[in-house]
C-alpha cells in the first residue's frame, strides 16, 4: 500500500509487515515498485 511511497524517501526506514496468516507462494507475485519488509509478524 505504502511502497511507491517508500521509494521516494531519501533514506530506507526498518519495514515490518503484519499478517494473521503466513501467506506463502511458491511464485514471485510483485511489481517493479514493490519493497520488501525487514520484518514480518504472524501467528
């Protein structure tokens, strides 16, 4: 939701992405302006 907003920053802030259930796929489902989080909580 944020990421094109990231991408304009001026320096990289820690990301933590949160989530009920681990989604995994064994495909690479993301896009040219997608960021990666450098942390993900779940149950």
């Amino acid at each position: 939701m944020y990421d094109r907003f990231f991408d304009r920053l001026n320096y990289n802030p820690t990301t933590v992405f949160t989530q009920l259930v681990l989604c995994k796929s064994e495909k690479i489902l993301s896009d040219n302006y997608d960021i990666q989080a450098n942390y993900i909580i779940t149950n």
